[in-house]
C-alpha cells in the first residue's frame, strides 16, 4: 500500500505541475497586460494615463518585474514555481487587495466556500441514492416516471437562470420574501437566542446549498438507478432470493455495494465542480467565498492570485482521484492495493 501511495503522489505533483505550467502559458497569452489595468485603476482621473504619467510607468516596470511577465513564459513559470516549493510563497495580490498575500486571501474565503459544498454534497449523495435505489427496485412505475420527469427538468435548468428566478420569487424584494437576498452570514446576532442564529443561518444557506445540489442530485440519482438496475438483474441477487435472504439484506448488503463504484467514480468530479459551480452561486448571492474570489481574479488579470486559485482546483481534482481510490477498495474487496504478480 505504501509503494501504491507514493507512486500516486509522484504522478500527482507531476500532473500537478503539467496543469499548473499549462494555466501559466494561458494566462501569459491573453490579450491586454494585467500590470496596465492595475496602474490605470491607481491613477484614474488622469489626463495622458501611462504613456505620460512617469510615476506610473515606473511602478508599471517594477510590477512587471515583480511577476516577471518581463521574462520569457517558460522561465517566468520556473520563477513562480520556485518561490512555490522552495519558499512556499504564493505570492502577493497584484490587483484584487493589492500587496495582500495570496495565501491569507485564500484561507479568508475557503471556510465560506467549504461550508455551502459540504453541505451541498451531503444533501445531494443522501437523496440520490435512495431515489436510484427505489427507481431501480421498482421500474416503470407512476412514481419512477413522474420522479424521472421531474429529474430531468431540474436537469435541463441553468444554474444562473435559478438562482436568479429564486431571488425575485422567494428572497426579500420579491414576491414571497421568506429567505435573504445576499450574503451568508447575519449581520447582526444582538438580542438573538442560539436557535434564532441557528434558523437565520439556515435560511441564509438553504438556496446557495440548492442551486449547487440540484444539478448533481437529479444526474447522480440517474447514475444509481442504472447502476442499481445493472445489479439487481445479476444471478448472484437472484441466488440470494432463492436462499430466503430478506430484500433488505439483498439490496442494502449485496447489490449496493457493487451499485456504488460508478458513484464513487463520479465523486472524483464531484469536488472541483461543485468549486467551479460555486463561482455563479456566489456572485449571484453576494457570498465572499472561493468563487467570488475566482472571479475577482480573473476579471482583473491577478496573475498570483489566479495561479494560486488553478493549483488549488488542481490539487482538488487529484485529491478527489485518489479519495476515490479508496472509497473503491473499501466498497469492493475484490479491489486492492496490491499489483497482481
């Protein structure tokens, strides 16, 4: 097992590194220089901008230098991955909170962002597979079709376009103003009990968490009907209902365990799009999480911000791979860490 796990974490910071160099180049080759746009939002108001703000051209040229963006791409990259593992430095914002490190940005924001996808993931794993279990134990009936009707059209549903309608039908302003309008946290706890913070809190978290779980929930129930249909059909389920074996023990014991492993390899996915998906959800909301913070980034060319943001993705996708891996072997005995000889 131990050999398993460090030839993994060796092609992990492999691959690690490939995604990282690739996100470099891409950031690189966009039009437009980041370093203008960061000088001119310093010195708007000005009359010739850059080209006869002398103060301005020379912070450009040290800003440029800082991020090396006046070296080659290649070597710029290997500047950015030495200050990485060997200083572990992410570097500085460059424009999102100027001078800022990008680690304390980082760590500021992942507690929002991990609080709304745990949730989010738990919600979505605990309805889909009982729904995929009774579509699959009981097939073509008027609950499965009507239940397959309704996935479909959640599946169908943009993210955006949800959370948008959500907004102007059921949060303040709208038409049955039951839950907030934007942010995460309540502003204000003077005079509340510890139940009233608790239902308030809720009601701040209940459509973020659904606009991020309805989409995995209505494809992941889909996945384990089909693979809890492909189970139940094999002959080793038709034995142990030949041997008296009671249903529960049939379907909970022996068919879910094999139903499981396309699951376990849709999870892998399931953590860094739930990020990515978190981007809409939370400029939509007003939440200052790690999607907020992405698109801060990207809109405004943060070059170190953006590259930590990309490792931080990576990493979590590889994560995911490997999570999966050993969901496998303990889901599956057949499955081991070992190499056939």
């Amino acid at each position: 097992m131990l050999q398993y796990l460090l030839k993994r974490f060796f092609l992990a910071a492999i691959t690690l590194i490939i995604i990282m160099l690739v996100s470099y180049v891409l950031v690189r080759l966009a039009p437009g220089d980041p370093t203008q746009s960061t000088i001119l939002g310093e010195n708007e108001g000005t009359a010739q901008g850059l080209s006869t703000d002398k103060g301005a051209l020379a912070k450009n040229l040290s800003l440029r230098a800082k991020l090396h963006l006046d070296e080659p791409i290649l070597l710029g990259f290997l500047f950015w991955l030495k200050d990485v593992f060997l200083h572990g430095n992410l570097g500085t914002s460059a424009s999102v909170d100027k001078g800022r490190p990008v680690a304390s940005l980082i760590m500021e924001r992942l507690p929002v962002t991990l609080w709304i996808n745990i949730w989010a993931i738990l919600i979505t794993y605990l309805l889909s597979i009982p729904i995929g279990i009774y579509s699959a134990v009981f097939p073509s009936s008027n609950f499965d079709r009507l239940l397959t009707f309704f996935l479909f059209f959640l599946y169908s549903l943009p993210v955006f376009w949800v959370a948008l309608i959500l907004q102007a039908s059921v949060c303040e302003g709208g038409y049955y103003p039951v839950f907030p309008l934007k942010g995460i946290a309540i502003t204000s706890i003077w005079g509340l009990s510890i139940w009233q913070i608790l239902w308030n809190t809720a009601m701040h978290y209940t459509l973020p968490v659904f606009c991020l779980c309805y989409f995995g929930f209505a494809g992941l129930s889909r996945y384990a009907k089909s693979g809890m249909a492909d189970v139940v059909n094999q002959d080793y389920i038709r034995t142990a209902r030949a041997k008296g074996v009671p249903e529960h023990t049939v379907l909970f014991k022996h068919a879910l365990r094999n139903a499981m492993i396309p699951l376990i390899t849709l999870f892998a996915g399931l953590l860094p799009g739930l990020i990515s998906g978190s981007i809409i959800v939370e400029y939509v909301f007003s939440i200052p999480g790690m999607g907020s913070l992405s698109m801060l980034a990207l809109t405004s060319r943060d070059i170190p911000l953006l590259m930590a943001l990309f490792a931080f993705g990576g990493a979590l996708t590889l994560a995911g791979i490997l999570l999966s891996d050993f969901l496998y072997v303990l889901v599956d005995p057949r499955i081991t860490f070992n190499e056939k000889r």
